[in-house]
C-alpha cells in the first residue's frame, strides 16, 4: 500500500505520517475520529505566537479517524523548488556573539551547557506538496524515525529523527536514550568522537539530565549502557540506551514533564538553560526539538523533532541546533549546524 499517496490525496485533516527508525514499517493516519487506543500528538517547544506556527496547537492529541499500516511504500517523485530568498536566523555574525555570550556564562558557572539553534528560512516560487518531499527523506534517511504532521492544508512538519525520546511497553517498561556530540561519517571521525573530551563533556550533561529526571519515578538502578557511535545519513553521534522499570499509574504526561527537553535538546542545568535560551535565541523554535508522540494499546513511542523542516504557505524553515560547552569555538559549531543540513542537500539547498 503506498501510504504517502493515500496521504497526498485524501481530504481530511489532521494528516500524520510516522516510520519506525528500525524497521521499514510505517503508520499514517488522518482525520479525527472517536477516542481509542491509538493516538498521536505533541507539544510545542515552548508556546509560541509567531504566525508559521498558528496551526499548530501548544499541545494536541488526537485519535484518527482513519488508520493504515504498511511495510513498504512506494515513493513520489520530488521536484526541487525554486527559492527566492535564502536567510539564516541568527545570521554567522550573531551567531558567533551568541556562541561568545554563552561561553561567558558557563565561564561564570551560570550553567553547564546551552543548545543553541538556528532556522534557516527560504521563500519559495510557490507552496510545495509535503509527501513527495517525505519520500524523498524516506529514501536518504538512516537510522532515523521519518515523520510528517500536516494539520492544515497551508502547514506541514517533517523531517527524519535520530533521536527518541522515549519508549514505553506494557505501562511499567522504559527505554530511553542518550544522544549527542556529533562528526561527519568516517572511521577517524568516530574515534576522535568516542575520545574528544568536549564532546564527552557535552555528553554526560544529556545522561545526567536523564538521570536526574527519572530517579524519583522509580526503584531500579539507572545504569547506562556503554557509549557507542549512532551513523546517520549524514553525520555520527555519541549514544547510550538506558531501560528502567516504572510504577503503572506514572503517566506519559508526566515522563514528557521530566525528561523534555533533555540536555540534549536544551542545556543543563534546565531552568537555567531555559532562562539564558529565552534571552538569545532570536527565533521560535515551535516543533522544532519538541516532543512527537504515537500511542498504541499499552505501548508509546515519542521522539524529538529534529532533522526538520518546517513548511507554511510559500516559505520552508529548515532547523538545525547543537550544544556549546566549555571548549565550543563558533566557526566550527556554525560548520556542525551546516553538516545536520546535508539531510535536505539537493532537495532544497
């Protein structure tokens, strides 16, 4: 069944496409229907009143009205669009004083570390049919959880995510992860990263967020597993699993409370972290980063929207971030938020 066309071409609202990151099974669902065992949802990075992001509700959940599933899609073809106007927000400029005030409070203990992001935006000729461009992802990505929300007509979010917030079996199972630091493919590249002691620093903040995070919710040791290298199509990261036992009555609600955003989303520590973002940033990071939930029978899955895009009327915002600790230098962070674009190289850029 080809899961995309059914999507391109049935009137309803809202629209979800979601691939599993490690096997070639996929999910779309459309419309809302009746309350049941199947949902999907999210949350806003933080509330936001930027109008690209007005179809997108802070928080929403829905059952669909109509569901699929399918192991194999077949793909649409993708036709690069002609881009007016191309700008970076923060420009490299601001970018570099950014990355320098940020030092500077970690120099002052202020906090550990920031994820600092920037949003590149393209006006394009005209708007762009949103599942042709998933096929297009759905080809390139690795190791990557492929989605799309269109709630309207005018608004898409999609992109091919790397990272899963966390995974929930049977109410009392949970899986979690770790996921930072990040290097082109390459052998050399993967050893420097498993041996570079900024980019273990940065690390660690993101396994003791987690930490920090689930230790009240349950009685089970919080071990990690060792580190490990996580290929993607494009670049490599630091990774880590952790799995723990959690009591039934902890709800989805409050597991997305505590662990979102993780150091690796956001900094650490979080409230001040949060309170130096809110300072700099210069852009509304909406679904940027934020949580993407599936919810089946007793089982969830949630994932972080990164490697995105978003799309509204006749502009694309391409999103890309990275975390600055002590050791961070701006030329080469700006080079990290360009190599996470590769993703959509050739298909926009």
């Amino acid at each position: 069944m080809n899961l995309l066309s059914w999507l391109q071409t049935t009137p309803e609202y809202p629209k979800i496409y979601w691939k599993e990151r490690s096997s070639s099974r996929a999910f779309a669902a459309v419309g809302l229907g009746s309350p049941t065992s199947e949902a999907y949802g999210w949350r806003l990075f933080k509330p936001t009143k930027a109008p690209h992001w007005a179809d997108f509700p802070s928080q929403f959940f829905f059952s669909p009205k109509i569901s699929k599933e399918a192991n194999t899609s077949e793909f649409l073809k993708w036709e690069k669009p002609a881009i007016k106007r191309l700008v970076f927000t923060p420009e490299k400029e601001e970018w570099t004083s950014l990355v320098e005030q940020t030092l500077a409070a970690i120099h002052k203990k202020k906090l550990d570390k920031l994820v600092l992001a920037r949003e590149c935006l393209m006006d394009l000729e005209e708007p762009v049919n949103p599942w042709p461009l998933v096929s297009a992802l759905e080809q390139r990505a690795v190791n990557a959880y492929v989605f799309c929300i269109q709630p309207t007509k005018r608004s898409a979010f999609l992109g091919a995510s790397p990272e899963q917030l966390f995974l929930r079996t049977n109410k009392t199972q949970l899986f979690t992860e770790a996921l930072a630091g990040t290097r082109p493919l390459g052998e050399k590249e993967a050893f420097d990263l498993l041996h570079h002691p900024k980019d273990l620093k940065e690390f660690s903040f993101v396994e003791k967020s987690i930490r920090k995070a689930l230790s009240p919710l349950t009685k089970s040791p919080l071990q990690f597993s060792n580190i490990s290298i996580r290929k993607t199509s494009c670049v490599q990261h630091l990774s880590s699993q952790l799995n723990i036992d959690l009591d039934p009555s902890i709800t989805d609600f409050t597991l997305l409370d505590r662990l979102h955003p993780t150091a690796a989303l956001l900094g650490f520590p979080k409230r001040k972290a949060m309170e130096l973002l809110q300072k700099l940033e210069p852009f509304e990071r909406g679904l940027y980063g934020a949580p993407i939930g599936r919810i089946h029978g007793t089982a969830s899955e949630w994932i972080v929207g990164i490697r995105s895009c978003l799309l509204f009327e006749s502009t694309a915002r391409l999103y890309s971030g990275l975390g600055i600790v002590e050791g961070s230098h701006p030329e080469s962070e700006w080079n990290e938020l360009n190599s996470k674009l590769k993703l959509f190289q050739g298909l926009f850029l």
